[in-house]
C-alpha cells in the first residue's frame, strides 16, 4: 500500500502528534520527497508551500520532531506522524508547545498557554 499523492496534487496534510502525550503539535503538508526524507532520516520533514522548497522542523531552532510512528488513514491521502520532540519541546515558531495555541471563547480565538520560548531570541524577528 501506497500513499496517494496524485489524488491531492502531490501534497498529503500530515498530523504530527506527540506521541506520548497524544497532543496535536502541528499540521503541514508533504510530497512524496518529503515524506522519502522523513523515512530516510528519522525526522520530520515538510514541503514548504511557500518557499516551495523541502524543510526539516526544528533546523533553524533546533526544536526537530523525531519520527516514533507513521500512520495513514482510509484513504491514505493524509497522514498521522507520532513524534519525540527535541529541543525546547515546542513545534511552534511562535514558541508555543503546540500550534493550535488558540481558543474560541466567547466568540473570538484567545491564546492560552505558556510560551515555551522567545521567537525573536531564535528567528531574530
């Protein structure tokens, strides 16, 4: 069994999970390179719609996601990435844990949580 990249224009979401906690860190999108790469080297690894180029989390930060599992759903157009996070444990460039560090309350997203550490300090922005 394969991953069907042609059936989403050669980009699968992909869900990357903690894979002890079960928190859900983030969510990018790979191509076939990608995910190659992910499997090669033990670490997640990303296709960057924007720069349209291959990006290996936590290279600039050091915060990198080591793969423990990789799962696919029913239609395996999508996958689930379980991960050991490195570094200062946050999969955010924000520096949050996780990316979904907002909430909807009282009809709008409010942040909760605690920075785990300054972007500016690691991205200088």
């Amino acid at each position: 069994m394969e991953l069907d990249f042609a059936k989403t224009e050669g980009l699968i979401p992909a869900i990357v999970q903690d894979a002890a906690q079960g928190d859900v860190l983030m969510v990018g999108f790979m191509n076939q390179e990608a995910f190659d790469h992910t499997v090669r080297t033990g670490f997640v690894t990303f296709y960057s719609r924007s720069r349209q180029k291959l990006w290996t989390k936590g290279e600039t930060s050091g915060n990198r996601m080591k793969v423990v599992r990789l799962r696919t759903d029913c239609d395996q157009d999508s996958i689930l990435v379980e991960v050991e996070m490195e570094g200062l444990q946050a999969a955010c460039h924000e520096g949050f844990r996780s990316c979904f560090f907002r909430e909807w309350q009282d009809g709008a997203f409010t942040e909760f949580g605690e920075r785990v550490f300054d972007p500016k300090t690691v991205y200088g922005k």
